[in-house]
C-alpha cells in the first residue's frame, strides 16, 4: 500500500533538519570536507531508504528532490537541473523546472476565489464531455 505526500514531505523535513544539524556540528568541529560530504549522503540514504521501505509518495526519488533542492537553494538553475536528471522517467515534469528559476520570490495575485468557482466548474465541463464521448 503506498502513502500519501505528506509522509514524504515529513520525511524531508527531518532529513533537511538532520543535515541542517551536521552542517552546524561540521562547522564547529572543523570537520574535514570529506567527512561532511560522507555524512550527508549517509543521512540522505537513510531517509531515501526509509521512503523506499515505507513507499511513500515517489519513493526516496522524493527525498532525493528534497534534498537537492535543500542543498542548491542559492544555485537554483542547478537545483533544477539536478532535479529533472532526477525525475527523468517522468518527462511531464520538464516544464515545472523550466519554469522554477523564472519565480521572483515575490507572492503572486490573489485568484483564491476564482478557483474555487473554476474547480467545480472544469468538473463539469469534463463530466458533460465524457458523458457526450462516450454515450
């Protein structure tokens, strides 16, 4: 049985808490770079595993975009072309990262109302489309 998003997102969080942590430990013990590389991919392979056993939503390949995602957030044209390699099986993705780094950080306009009348009503539309196609 698969799980929702939420525990994959969940999952994420506490990896990026984890590696947050190490980054901070790694600094004050003056780690060597090395080992601070090795323990990051030890604890994104721990949470990509755990995904994997628990199949939550995507799998580790989720925990995987968290985490390139979380380590590249300054370089966000790297993140996303990390991020496509990643989900290369699911081509319907491309425009998503395409469009990723063109985001100005800044909230957009407020549609909340119109789409809380569009969903219903593109429910609709499709329902009387199907109920035309198909007889």
């Amino acid at each position: 049985k698969m799980q929702n998003v939420f525990w994959t997102l969940f999952f994420g969080f506490i990896c990026m808490m984890l590696l947050d942590k190490q980054k901070q430990i790694a600094i004050q013990k003056v780690l060597a770079s090395n080992v601070q590389t090795s323990n990051t991919l030890i604890i994104i392979l721990v949470f990509v595993g755990l995904a994997t056993i628990l199949k939550t939503d995507y799998y580790g390949l989720g925990i995987v975009l968290i985490a390139i995602f979380y380590q590249y957030h300054n370089q966000l044209k790297t993140a996303c072309i990390l991020g496509y390699a990643s989900f290369l099986w699911e081509p319907f993705c491309f425009p998503a990262f395409l469009l990723l780094p063109l985001y100005n950080g800044k909230k957009g306009l407020n549609l909340k109302y119109l789409f809380y009348f569009f969903y219903p009503i593109h429910l609709l539309v499709l329902y009387f489309l199907r109920q035309q196609f198909t007889g």
